[in-house]
C-alpha cells in the first residue's frame, strides 16, 4: 500500500523561529506536492518538486527532496502568523491523476 | 483567468439520499479529479475525468460515480448516502493527463450526512 506519512501532525512555533516539516513517502515517485490549506478553504499549490535533489523557495519556505531517501522536507525561517496553516505534501499514485496525500501537518505560529 | 469553482458550498442531506456535485475547470483545463477530504485527513482520490472519460480511480465503490462535459466541467453523484460521506469535496483540474501538472484546486463542497 503507497504510503505518505508527515511529521510533525502539530506544530505549534514562535514567531521568529525556525522549523522542518518531514514528509516520508514508500512510493518510486519521482514528484512530491506541498499544499498549504488554509481552514475552511481549499488547497493551494505551494511547491512541486520534479527530481531528486530539487530544491524551491519562495518567501520563507524551502522544499527539498531526496528520492532515494524517498523523503522531502519543508523548512521554515522565521515564521510569521500568516504562515500559519496545514500543510500537505503529496505524491502521484498508480492511477492517472491520483495523488496521495499526508495527513497534513497544522502549523500554528504564535507571536 | 477564471480559477476552479464549485457548487454547492454546502449541503445537508440525510442517510439514503442522493446527491450531486458540480465543478467547472480553469479556463484552459481539461482533466478534472475529484477528492474526499474527511475531518483532520488529507484528500483521498476518487476518480479523474480526462476528455469526458474516467481515466482513473481510487478506492471508493460504484456508488459514486460521475461525468465531464464538453466545456470540461464535472458532476461527482454519490448514491444511498451514508454517514460516512460526510467530508469536504474537492475537485481540481490540470491541462493534462495524469497528474503529470500541476491540479488547481477548487473551494469545495463540505457535504453533511445525517
């Protein structure tokens, strides 16, 4: 069974500080997805890493993966309040168009 | 640029019930997933409609089911309702076949079962 498996499921952080969100994966999926959601809302695109070693950033977050290792991370620097959201990252299944999902990791930034 | 839309934002619907789902896909899309998200999980794949034909699906049985028309927009139908149905309904859409770009997402439909 492909499984996606974040860590931290919680993460609550101050203003400032700097954090890693780990995403492991048991898939060969070459592409790993970070989406952030705010609640009550849908999904937005963040990040979409196409092969080993790939590495993105924008504002405060950095995604990186390492598919041999078959794990991403997502790192924050000085986390803002307006970073505060559930994260999820994501790899394409077996079937066309399905992606698989973590169970997402709810940042909680606290001035 | 019109983003990913969906109706209704909300439905109540009690154990038996049917129910229908509508999505319209970016302008310029033609693949349309849809998505279960039940409460505190991540969304779990239902099916995937490329050019009006389903072109993949996960692990969600005959009873729900659903089509793409021509414009590319999409109906998800879920037949004898269970509680378990409740969640929020996503729908997203790409370019392409697969998910080999990147699936926009829509608002959803938050879907109560009672």
């Amino acid at each position: 069974e492909l499984k996606v498996e974040q860590n931290p499921l919680f993460l609550s952080m101050q203003e400032g500080k700097n954090y890693t969100i780990y995403c492991n994966y048991s898939t060969t999926s070459d592409r790993l997805y970070w989406y952030r959601q705010d609640p009550g809302k849908s999904l937005e695109s963040l990040f979409v890493l196409l092969s080993n070693g790939a590495v993105k950033q924008e504002g405060r977050l950095m995604a990186s993966l390492d598919t041999k290792a078959r794990l991403s991370t997502l790192h924050i620097t000085a986390a803002v309040h307006d970073l505060s959201a559930t994260y999820f990252c994501a790899v394409d299944g077996e079937s066309q168009g399905n992606l698989i999902f973590g169970k997402g990791t709810k940042l909680s930034v606290k001035p | 640029e019109t983003g990913v839309t969906q109706s209704p934002t909300h439905l109540i619907k009690t154990r038996g019930q049917q129910v229908t789902l509508r999505c319209s896909s970016q302008s310029g899309h033609n693949t349309v997933s849809w998505y279960q998200q039940a409460l505190g999980q991540g969304p779990q794949f239902i099916f995937q409609y490329y050019r009006e034909e389903e072109n993949g699906r996960g692990n969600f049985p005959p009873r729900f089911s659903g089509l793409q028309f021509p414009n590319y927009s999409s109906e998800l139908n879920v037949n004898a309702l269970e509680l378990d149905d409740s969640a929020l309904y996503l729908c997203a859409s790409s370019t392409g076949q697969g998910a080999l770009e990147t699936q926009y997402f829509g608002p959803g439909t938050r879907l109560l079962v009672l």
